[in-house]
C-alpha cells in the first residue's frame, strides 16, 4: 500500500475531466504522461513506443500532430494504442480539426502559437461536440508575444494570464473541459506560475518542467519543480521533459508519484546502501546487476542491496527482500530476517530466485522454506567481521584520541 504522505498539504480541489477513459483531476490519482517522438506518420514506429510506455506505467500519451500525414496516422493509430491519445497542436487550426476527426481523446493548444480567437472557439465547439477535452499548454518560451510585452517577459502573471485568456475564449462558447499547463524551464518560475494558477481556478493542472534536458541534470530540475507542487496539493497529472528515451520520462514520473505515496507502486522499488568504508562487496556494481536483473521481472516489489552484513540486515529490515554483502558470501534477507547465506557470486541470482518466490508463494511459506541454519551463519559472519574491524571500521575513535594528544602535546 501507498504511504499516506502526511507531509502533503492535502489536494487542491479541481473538477475532473476524461481523457479516453482515464480521469484526471478531482479525487482521481495523479497520472503520468509522456510523449512520443517518432514522426506520427510512423504508425508501427509510434504505436511500439506508445506500447513501450504503457508498459513503463504511462497513463496518458501525447504525439504531435503537425501535417496531414501526422493526422492520417493519428486516424490509425487512435483505435490500436493501449493508452489515451493527445494531439499536440501548435500553429494549425486545421490540425486539430483533423486530429479531432481523427478521434483523439484530447488535444493540447498552445495559446502562444495558435491566436486567433474564432479559430480556438472553433476547435473548442467542435471538442465540446465529441466529448474530448483540450489542455491550454501555456510555455513561457513561446508566450503570446502581446503578453511577453506587456509584462516585460515571461513572469508568472504573464503565463497565468495566457491561460485564462484562453479559458475564457472557450467560455464564450460554453466549453470546460479543461485542464491546464503553464510550464517553463525556469523551475522557480514554474512554481510561482503554478502556484498562482491554483488559487484562480479549479481546473486540472499539468505540471512541468520544460526543455528540463537530459538526465541527470534534467531530472533534478523536473522533479524540484514537479514535486514541490505536489507537496502543495497542486497537480493533477506530470510529465517529465527529458532529452531522453521517453520511458525514462514515464519511469521518473513514476518513481516520485510512487516515492511521495500518490500512487501505488507497480514494479521494482530497488533501494540500496551508497557503500561506504565498511563495504565488503562493490555495492554499486551488484546494484546495478540486481536493478537489471529484476526489473525483467516486473514485480510490486521492495529490494534492499546492502555492502555490508554489520548495519545491512537491519537498513534492510522495511524491504520486502534484501541482500547484504560480506566476507564472501550474501546474506538473503525477508522483512528482515535472513533466511539463506549465499556465494558472493550468487547473490544476484539468489535475489531472483527468491524474488519470484516470494511474489508467487508469499511471505509466510518462504519464511517457513528459510534455511534453519542461516541465522547462526550469519551471526558468525558478523560477529567475525566485528572482531576483524571492530565497531568502528574507520577507526575513528583512536582517530579522535591522537589528534586530541596531538592538540594537548602542542
Ligand atoms: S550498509 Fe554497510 S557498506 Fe552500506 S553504507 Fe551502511 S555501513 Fe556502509
């Protein structure tokens, strides 16, 4: 089960839309969504990465439709994608009739590129008509040039006022099927943006960091601004812009969602030690072997991998499964308790196996399948590897004791 995050100011109430069949906003989970990056004209080329990302945990997908073919693909597409489609349109009004023809289940106006008022209360008329919902994706590098002079540049009230500017156009045609995004890839504009759309309206947001860039510079700046809005309660659906493959979008999108309690997790949840001094094994390298290895299987899955079988067994005690490293030899750990002592060059193949295991048979009859004798193995190991470097492997205390001579003496 997800963690209550008692932390998280509770949600901003927002009224909630559909995309195909997916709800966003209101008391449904915050979804994750990607875009594609195969030309859309590409239709087995778009719908194996649309499938990729669904595979990945992607609610929701985004392709652009920028010509006619992009529009002809989208009509092929739509019916065969295992997720919700948004058309993403720029400049063309004819684009997002097409795309809407098409039968999408959403589409994306950028108020910056598309201007004119009768061509958007145009493609809202016609939305209303389907029942498909459309996100105003204000971006501050292509705000309305008006705005951008009026304000002095892209501030926040500049991209909050794009939005409601847009908002109202759709009004005048009785169209709220609406949700919204003022992104920028300034994450403190973002935020002051953001923030200050929350309190002027009740419509869904989408949060982003624009333009982040690749990991893992473009990861940090994602989720600084992604995952202070939604320790806020603002936030109804994330998308990662990474100069990435976009599984890896998919895969950060839903690594915070699940690292803040706001989703359930769905596949491997890999934690494991930074190593340090006392390291027995090199941690990184079997944290590395381990996360490839198990990810394969995609199971709901906790997995703790620990450099040592000192401290290990107990930072690994909340982890479904864990491994600790030592004198040669892995000590597989459930919940806590050890219930096998493995070869050091086992210790991956051992988290698999009892991965699967564990998934398929539960804890109770792996727990009761544990070797009786690994409590005491591991024990020995331990205490053997404090008597080798005692408690305090840097030595820090004879450490502490000569400086303080070395002081006194001066
Ligand atoms: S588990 Fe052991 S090796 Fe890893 S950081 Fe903790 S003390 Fe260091």
């Amino acid at each position: 089960m997800a963690r209550e995050g008692k932390f998280i100011t509770p949600r901003r109430n927002s009224r909630q839309i559909m995309v195909g069949g997916v709800p966003v906003g209101g008391k449904s989970p915050v979804t994750v969504q990607s875009m594609t990056t195969t030309k859309t004209h590409d239709v087995d080329g778009t719908l194996s990465q649309i499938y990729a990302l669904a595979g990945a945990g992607c609610d929701i997908v985004r392709c652009t439709c920028n010509e006619v073919e992009a529009a002809v693909g989208l009509a092929q597409i739509v019916p065969r994608s295992p997720l919700p489609i948004v058309a993403d349109i720029h400049f063309h009004v004819e684009m997002a009739l097409a795309a809407l023809e098409a039968g999408v289940a959403g589409l994306r106006l950028n108020p910056g590129n598309l201007r004119k008022p009768e061509e958007i209360k145009l493609v809202a008329r016609e939305a209303k008509d389907r029942n498909v919902p459309i996100r105003i994706g204000v971006n501050a590098g292509s705000l309305h040039p008006d705005l951008y002079k009026k304000y002095g540049g892209a501030t926040p009230e500049a991209l909050v006022e794009s939005a409601l500017t847009e908002l109202n156009l759709f009004r005048e045609v009785d169209f709220e099927d609406v949700k919204i995004s003022v992104k920028a890839s300034n994450v403190v504009l973002m935020i002051e943006a953001y923030r200050m759309l929350a309190e002027m309206t009740d419509h869904p947001l989408h949060l982003g960091v624009t333009e982040a860039g690749p990991p893992p510079n473009g990861l940090i700046k994602a989720t600084a601004g992604i995952a202070t809005l939604l320790a806020e309660g603002i936030g109804d659906t994330i998308r990662y812009s990474l100069t990435a493959d976009p599984v890896e979008e998919v895969k950060a999108g839903r690594t915070l969602l699940e690292s803040l309690g706001l989703r359930e997790r769905r596949g491997l949840d890999l934690i494991a030690c930074p190593s340090c001094g006392r390291a027995e094994i090199d941690v990184i390298a079997l944290a590395k072997e381990a996360q490839t290895e198990l990810e394969k299987l995609n199971l709901p899955i906790q997995v703790a991998v620990m450099g040592c079988v000192v401290n290990g067994p107990g930072e690994a005690r909340e982890a479904d499964l864990g491994i600790a490293g030592g004198r040669g030899k892995g000590h597989l750990i459930i919940k806590g308790k050890i219930v096998r002592v493995v070869k050091e060059d086992e210790m991956v193949k051992a988290l698999v196996e009892e991965a699967q295991k564990l998934v398929a048979e539960g804890y109770e009859a792996r727990l009761a399948a544990a070797d009786p004798n690994a409590e005491a193995e591991a024990a020995r190991d331990r205490e053997e590897l404090l008597e080798a470097k005692g408690t305090d492997a840097n030595n820090s205390s004879v450490r502490i004791e000569n400086i303080k001579r070395r002081v006194t003496e001066e």
